[in-house]
C-alpha cells in the first residue's frame, strides 16, 4: 500500500468555512468537495493558462475547466483585452447597447443556422426559455427530453425527472426518450401524439451520433409537429465553431449554447428560426411569450468576452487544437493505462475534444471507489481533472505530465484490483455523484 501523504490543511478550512456560508459548500453541484476524495477538494487561489493554484500553493495542469467554459484557458490575453476595453465605459445601461447588436451580429455570422439569438446569463435560463418557447408555439405541454444526457436546466420540468426532486410538485409532464433509437422516439411521440412540444437533447456526447439519427430526428419532429432543441452548451465550439448543427449539418429548430461562449465570463444564448424566436419579441400579433428578461443578460463585459471568444476560435483554429491536444491525451492515457494492466479499467471515451473517463471495477462496473483512488493519485501529482476536458492553454509538457501522473495512478490502481480491494488506498469515504436523494 502507498503510504504517500498528500494534505490539504488551508483548502480544508477554506470548504469549512464555504459549507458554513454556501448550501453545498459551493455555487454548482459538480464543484462540491463530495466530488473530490475526503480533505482533498483543493479551493483555488488563482488561475493561468492551463494551470491553477490552490489556497496550499499547490499548482495543478487542470482539465474541464470551469465545467468545460474556460477553453481558452485563464486569463486569455484576447479575451481578457476585450473586456478591459470595456470597463470603464459602463456595464449595464437603462436600454440595449449597441454592444447587444455587435454581438448577436458576431454569433449569427459564427453559427449560421440560426436566424436570430437571445443572451442571458446560464444554460439553464436559455434551455428553459426554448421549453416554453416550444409549448407557446405548439399549443402542448409535454416535454421529451434525451434520457442518455446527464443534464439540462435546473427548473422543474428537467430537475423534477433527478433523484434531487424535493420541492417540485409536477413531474409528470416530461417524459424521456433514448439517444441514438429513432423506433424508440417514434414510439413516444405516438404513444403521446399531439401532446409533446419539443425534443430537447444533446446532438452528440461521449458517442458520435449514429449515421443518419440526427437527420432522421429532425424528420420525426417535422412530422409529428413538434420543435427540435439541440442542447449545444458543450459542443457549442467544441465541435465546431458552428456547433455540432454546423459539423453534421442537421439545423434545429432552437438551440442553446453557453460555456466555451463566454471563456468563464457569465453569457449564454438561445438561437433559432426567426418565426420561433419572434413570439418572444415585439412583432408579432399572438399572444407574448416571456421568452427571457435579464436584468445582467447583456452585461457588456461579458458580450465583449463572446465576441472576443468567437474571434479567437475562427482565427486561430482552436477547435482542431482542442483535437489535437485530446487525441495526443487519450492515447498517452490509454498506452499508460495498458502498461500498467488496467486498459480495461481505466477508460477514456468521447469525442478528442471533450474526453472524460470511466473507473471500472475487477467486475467490469463503474465504481466510486476506485474513481476516488484515481482522483487521490491525480491530485497528488499535480494533475486536478474530474474529466479529461482539455482547454487550448495546454502544451506538449502539461499533457506529457499528466500521462505520467496517470501512470503512477494505475500502478496503484493494479495493486487494488489485485487486492480485490480498493479500501486501504482510498483514506475516507468514496466520491459520491452529484444526482442523489440524500445528502
């Protein structure tokens, strides 16, 4: 057994004293320190590039940052000189800015599918202004949403389908349907014909969508009079600058996009058809749909930060060097992982530019345990990555790093699967997933 201590002694006061103040301990579900192995959930100090700091000082190479928005990396000189520009000229005004046209100019130019867009401030608002722009427009009430992606909104008609539904009293007006299974969603929408206002999922994940699903989606909601969402706030440049609407080339009727927008500033968006988008708008003589209204949704620092985001990704080719660094990680990953006799424990999967991992088992199942194992090793050697997501600040050297560190992890991780036991080396109780009824 390794007896290697690595402590965190400021960062585990610091989560004491974020739990005494912040439900949870932190802003988002996913960055709670029940995430992380027991009193190693590092708080940071700061970020760079590709790295980050802790309150102990510690530097980590560190992957999903963000939860996959800060793809350019911290502090993107770009990004950053856009919004310092900004600055003294005043956030937030009594009527629109012109920024407000510069930058839905900039977004309809980047992704041409859509013919007009609205900005707010999280994925959430804009998923959920599509729902109800998507029941307006249909004159229905349920919503189908893909089963196979782990999240949408934090609203009801998505939360109240989780294991985290105290305090929503209606859940039965979303219904689920499976990726890639086009009898399956033919089925629902029969089964529910005339009642579903639109299918809402994520065009691609960890699985390329399957030859023609995406065509033979946009067919079924043509045909059963309901509106086609694409959730793109991960593949939103990601995939493409265009989205994955503008890798595969299937429009949807509405799509939202966030994250990678905004490179960690607040912006988020809701784009498409312009007979869609204008029932939230003032041309129109039907009935008004309060589509979205922000107080902060056209904040100019953050519009400055899209423009500026959109403008590196189509210059300088970032999404084939998010690519290129995924692909050179996931092979490392996995000729690592083979050495050490764990190839089939430690799994990378998804598209090279957003890569997670799985932790399997002596039996093959996805386990907690032995994620916390990896997470502890990870942590160790300088490597912070709940995912392999990478960002376009990443060098030859980070990615050379974090192969090492992951081998180091496997070795360990071999000695657990032969023990038949991941206990000794996991010093607390597992990593927990977000999605669970208890505390």
């Amino acid at each position: 057994m390794d007896t290697e201590e690595f402590e965190l002694p400021r960062s585990r006061k610091a989560n004491e004293r974020l739990h005494a103040l912040i439900p949870g301990g932190a802003h988002t579900y996913a960055k709670g320190d029940d995430q992380y192995p027991e009193n190693l959930a590092p708080v940071i100090s700061h970020g760079h590039g590709a790295h980050v700091w802790d309150v102990d000082g510690n530097r980590y190479v560190e992957y999903g940052s963000g939860l996959r928005s800060v793809s350019l990396g911290h502090a993107h000189p770009r990004v950053i000189e856009a919004v310092r520009r900004e600055l003294d000229r005043g956030s937030n005004f009594v009527r629109p800015s012109i920024l407000e046209a510069e930058a839905a100019e900039r977004f309809l130019a980047t992704v041409p599918t859509a013919e007009m867009v609205k900005f707010a401030k999280n994925g959430s608002d804009a998923t959920t202004a599509a729902v109800r722009l998507a029941r307006a427009a249909t004159g229905r009430t349920r919503v189908a949403i893909c089963a196979d992606h782990p999240f949408f909104s934090v609203d009801d008609w998505f939360i109240g389908t989780t294991p985290m539904s105290a305090g929503i009293p209606v859940t039965d007006l979303t219904v689920t349907f499976p990726y890639g299974d086009l009898p399956a969603t033919e089925a629902l929408l029969t089964a529910y014909e005339g009642e579903i206002a639109c299918l809402i999922l994520e065009p691609a994940a960890h699985t390329e969508p399957p030859p023609g699903y995406l065509a033979g989606l946009r067919e079924l909601a043509d045909r059963h009079g309901c509106v086609l969402v694409f959730d793109e706030m991960i593949t939103g440049f990601r995939w493409s600058e265009a989205g994955a609407q503008g890798l595969y080339g299937v429009v949807p009727d509405l799509s939202t996009f966030g994250k990678a927008l905004g490179n960690g500033f607040a912006v988020s968006a809701l784009a498409g058809r312009r007979d869609l988008m204008e029932r939230g708008g003032l041309r129109h003589d039907d009935d008004r749909v309060f589509l979205l209204s922000t107080t902060h949704g056209a904040e100019t620092h953050s519009l400055a930060a899209a423009m500026a985001v959109q403008a590196t990704y189509t210059e300088e080719g970032v999404t084939a060097r998010l690519h290129a660094l995924g692909e050179r990680l996931a092979a490392g990953v996995r000729e690592a992982a083979a050495a050490m006799g764990v190839g089939d424990h430690v799994v990378v999967r998804g598209r090279a530019s957003n890569l997670v991992f799985a932790t399997l088992d002596e039996k093959g199942r996805l386990s907690q345990e032995y994620r916390t194992l990896f997470l502890r090793r990870l942590l160790a050697g300088g490597v912070l990555a709940p995912s392999f997501v990478v960002s376009s600040a990443l060098d030859d050297a980070d990615i050379d790093h974090t192969v090492d560190v992951v081998a180091q992890a496997c070795a360990v991780y071999r000695k657990a699967l032969d023990a038949g036991d991941p206990t000794p080396w996991l010093a607390g109780r597992p990593v927990k997933p977000v999605f669970r009824r208890r505390a």
